[in-house]
C-alpha cells in the first residue's frame, strides 16, 4: 500500500495585497478554513502480501508492514498496539521489529486454509497522527500446502490440506563452494516459504562473482517454473537437463531442482507463503534469509515484539 501523499497549495504570483478591514467577523467555516493543516507523523508505505482480490496466500504467510519513516524504539510499543489482526478461525500471533520502518506478524502455529484474514491500523490514534487515515486490508488463505524435500533420499513430497498429492525426484545442492566459511553450494535445511514465482527466470553465476564466459564456472540460464524460497537464491525450479540424477544425487547450486512436470505442478499450485521444509544438509537456513521466520520457535518470535 503506498504511503498517502501530503496535499501542498501554490499562491500565484500577482495576487493583491489584502486591504486593511475596520473589523473582523470569522465565520465557523472561515476558522475552519484558517485552521493548520493536521499532520501526519507516520503513515504506511507498503503491506504484504496483497489483498484478497489480489491473490491466495499460504498458511505460513506473514504480515509485513513498511513504515514511511523510522520508528523510534521508545515509540514502537504505542504503534504496534494500534495494529491489528482478526482471522475468521482464530489463532495466536505477535508482531516483531525487525528494523525501524518494518514490523512483522507471525502466528504461533500455521493459519488454517480456506478462511479470510483482516488486518487494521489505526493510525488516527497515534498521538499527534490525527491527519493519519487508518488502514486496513483483508487476506485470502488458500489450500494449506506443505512441502517436504529430503536432500539424502533426494526426495519431495508436496502435500495438500494434508494429503499427499504428489512425489516428485529432486536433486539439491552438491556442495563444495566456501564462502566466509560457508557452504554455499549447499541448499539451507529448515523451514522456507515460498516468495514469490515466475515462469521462467534468468539465472546466472554472478552471484558468485562469476561473470567472464571463459570462466569454468559460469553461466546463464533460463529455467522455467521457478519458486523462490529465500533471499539468498534458493528456488524450486525444473532442471537444466542433468534429468538422470533426479532422485539419485545432489548436484545444483543450492536451488531444489525437479523433473519438468513436479516443477510444473508446484508451480502452479504455489502461493506466497507455502511452507517448504528442507532436511537432510549441514547449512541451516538463518530466520532473517527471506521470509524464514518460522525458523525461529514461538519464544524466541515473541521478543522481537515492542509489548
């Protein structure tokens, strides 16, 4: 949602100065019209995930709210009281800070399918917001779908509203690749969510620092049905080829590379916040890499919160 834009009013250039009035009679509307503008203190500049004519989110999706400006942290506690979420079935949540103009709302247990979600901000209530307008948006949660990839039997099972739907042979990362005494060839065990997908998407090695052609190490490729399911590159996507080490060994660059139709199919029925669980790799998938929030148990959740 974009932040409202402050009105401003220019005064032409010619306009005659005022003549002195004998007496002055102020009208209600004329001390209406004299009165200062109220101003707003904090507003919001973006919400995710869109609204419920926009798109269906999954069970994990979080909240994520952008301030227009910083946050004081003496302040936030007053902020995030004005906020709130009203599910259709009821679950426990809390908000957490994860820097000055962001706040984050996660449940403790994954939001039930098939319901609406309504999210408010009485802005107006803040003190000395009152030219603030509140704001609210209602969300969509689709089919509950939860993914499993085992990186040592190079499997994933993709189930919908708690029944396996399909079984699909993957390959993930091989290893092999330190970086600041990380494995980045590694893909991250723990539990992900789907952020977003495209069709095709272009990829390539500079992300490595790899981009001279006569590098053994480069590349650029455009691979179809692609999920991404963290901040650090890691997708769901159909395999370049290499089809016959699907369901028999790990050899990508940290992505979960499936045959063309699993890819398809969990790219069609993905929703932004699907849950994706990774085992099976030493790399443990950090809380903060994209939306990986449920990294982090209820507790540990709860103290990121200003109340």
């Amino acid at each position: 949602m974009v932040a409202l834009v402050a009105a401003t009013a220019c005064a032409a250039e010619s306009v005659p100065a005022p003549r002195p009035q004998a007496t002055a009679i102020q009208t209600p509307a004329a001390a209406a019209a004299a009165a200062p503008a109220k101003k707003v203190k904090l507003d919001i500049a973006d919400i995710t995930p869109m609204g419920e004519k926009s798109e269906k989110v999954g069970v994990g999706f979080p909240i994520i709210v952008t301030f227009d400006r910083d946050v004081k942290a003496k302040d936030r506690a007053t902020v995030e009281a004005v906020l709130e979420v009203t599910p259709e079935k009821p679950v426990e949540g809390a908000w957490r800070w994860v820097s000055a103009r962001k706040v984050i709302y996660r449940t403790k247990t994954y939001w039930k399918p098939y319901q609406k979600v309504l999210f408010t901000a009485r802005l107006s209530e803040l003190p000395g917001n009152t030219g603030a307008k509140d704001v609210s948006r209602r969300f969509a949660v689709g089919a509950q779908h939860i993914s499993v990839v085992n990186t040592r039997t190079h499997q994933m099972k993709v189930y919908r509203n708690g029944k396996l739907a399909k079984k699909i042979p993957i390959s993930a990362g091989k290893g092999g690749l330190i970086r600041n005494g990380v494995d980045v060839y590694l893909t991250t065990s723990g539990i992900h969510l789907t952020m977003g997908k495209k069709a095709v998407e272009t990829m390539t090695s500079s992300w490595m620092g790899v981009t001279d052609p006569k590098d053994p190490r480069y590349y650029k490729e455009e691979i179809p049905w692609a999920v991404r399911i963290s901040d650090s590159g890691e997708y769901v996507h159909q395999s370049a080829g290499y089809y016959h080490f699907l369901g028999r060994s790990n050899q990508s660059h940290g992505c979960v590379r499936a045959t063309p139709a699993g890819a398809k199919y969990f790219y069609t029925i993905a929703q932004r916040g699907d849950v994706v669980k990774i085992t099976g790799t030493k790399r443990k998938l950090q809380w903060n890499n994209g939306w990986s929030y449920w990294q982090l148990n209820w507790t540990q959740w709860k103290k990121g919160s200003a109340l």
